[in-house]
C-alpha cells in the first residue's frame, strides 16, 4: 500500500511538533501513600518533522502508548520519549499528560475526611538532553489584606495557584501540593462541618493575602529545596467583589543563577 505520509512535501519547511492532542487514557500515577493512583489523562504527543516528509503517521502513536500504558509517570518518560524517536524517526519527542489527582484530607476540627481533587500536568520533551516539568493546580482561600485593614474584617475569595517545577530527583506530588497550599490564607476543602468552616474563616482572617505574597512565599519556599532547579509560580484570584481576577507570575531558572 502507498505510504503517503512517507512522500516528500511540496513545501519544504520542518515542523517542531506533530502527533495527537486530547487523547483521554487511563494512566497509573505514583502515589505517596497508597503507592500507585488509578487515573484517567488528556493525553498529547509529538515528535518534530523534517521537511523530507509529507506527514507523521498518526497510529504509531497510540502504539507506541498502548505499549507503556502501565507505566506512564513522569519517572518513565526517558523510555517512553525514546520510543516515540525510534518509532517515528524523529529527533525530538514530547509527551504531556493532564489528570486528577485525588488526595484525602481530613477537616481541621471535625476530622471528616473527604477525598479532595487536584489537576496535575506531567510534561516531557527530549531534545539534545531530556526536559521534565511537574505542574499542580491548587485551589486556595485567600483574604484581601486591603479589605481588611479599612474595615477590621474582609471578602474572602478562591483562587487557584499553579505551580510548575523542573527537579533533580523524585518529587511527590503530594509535597508540591502541601507546599501551595501552607502559603495561603487557609486551605480548600471538599468537605466541611461547622466547626470546620469556623476555623477556616478564623484562619483566613489572621492571614490575609495578596495574589503577591502567594507567589513570593511559594517562590521562597522553592528556592529553599536544593531539588528544584526550575519553577513558575502563578496565582489568580476570582475576586469575590470586582468584575475581574487578581494574578501575578514568577519565575527563576536556579541553576542559572548558581543556586
């Protein structure tokens, strides 16, 4: 059969990424209690293609996961971009997977417990060497110190800090995500009794922050831990009293800057 894709292109320019995006799969991701989580990701995978070639072939794709689908977290990458080189020919291979995640927390006073859902985004990219980031969403209380300060009492609002960091040596998920939520006016929770939203409110109330002291306390932190090498941090509130959001960014490459 006419191997199309195969063919020379009437147009010669390379392409950086070619593959399938929005692909729903079930994964299996490491879990720090439990050991393994069962979850399902949004999938996307390409490879780069040289001008010679008319297209990518599309199947080899879903071959090439169907054949790691028992391990595919961000440990394994390495096997799984090398893979995706061999069989597509190409030099350059990236992977990305966005799934929840689902911890189990217990309320501050009642102790119910609930299961509370996180999205997490694993990214892969093999170029000249392999590139590796961990991204958590986190959703976060906070307190408008403004609000505060005018009245002795202010708005609480929710927002959700993404966190993206690039490591040295195995990161749990959970660690991430603990580190997001201790720099916020209080945590989020699924489920809360009274004596539990009690306590949050209180909580927020001594603590009130701005979309910046979030970025600047969780860039702190980061900075601290000799394992992270790379990190963007982003914070945005859905303000509870303005027809907008709130947002500020950071980021730093540690290594560059011989930390």
């Amino acid at each position: 059969m006419r191997d199309i894709q195969s063919e020379k292109s009437k147009i010669s320019i390379s392409l950086d990424k070619v593959g399938i995006k929005d692909l729903s799969y079930p994964i299996i991701v490491l879990d720090k209690k439990n050991d393994i989580q069962y979850t399902v990701a949004n999938i996307n995978l390409y490879v780069n293609l040289p001008e010679k070639f008319r297209a990518t072939h599309m199947s080899r794709f879903v071959e090439v996961l169907n054949e790691y689908r028992g391990n595919i977290h961000i440990d394994k990458f390495a096997n799984l971009l090398q893979k995706l080189k061999t069989v597509l020919k190409a030099k350059e291979a990236h992977v990305e997977a966005e799934f929840p995640y689902f911890i189990e927390k217990e309320a501050p006073v009642s102790r119910a417990k609930s299961l509370m859902e996180y999205k997490c985004v694993f990214k892969g990219s093999s170029k000249k060497e392999d590139d590796y980031i961990m991204a958590v969403k986190v959703p976060v209380n906070t307190l408008c110190p403004c609000g505060k300060e005018m009245c002795g009492h202010s708005h609480n609002q929710r927002g959700i800090v993404t966190a993206q960091v690039r490591f040295k040596k195995h990161l749990w998920i959970e660690d991430l995500i603990k580190l997001v939520e201790s720099s916020s006016s209080s945590e989020v929770f699924s489920l809360l009794k009274r004596e539990d939203e009690k306590f949050v409110i209180e909580k927020a109330h001594r603590n009130p922050k701005f979309v910046e002291d979030i970025v600047r306390e969780v860039a702190q932190k980061l900075e601290k831990d000799k394992n992270i090498i790379w990190y963007c941090v982003e914070s945005e509130n859905y303000e509870s009293i303005h027809n907008h959001n709130a947002y500020a960014q950071v980021s730093k490459h540690k290594v560059a800057a011989g930390l």
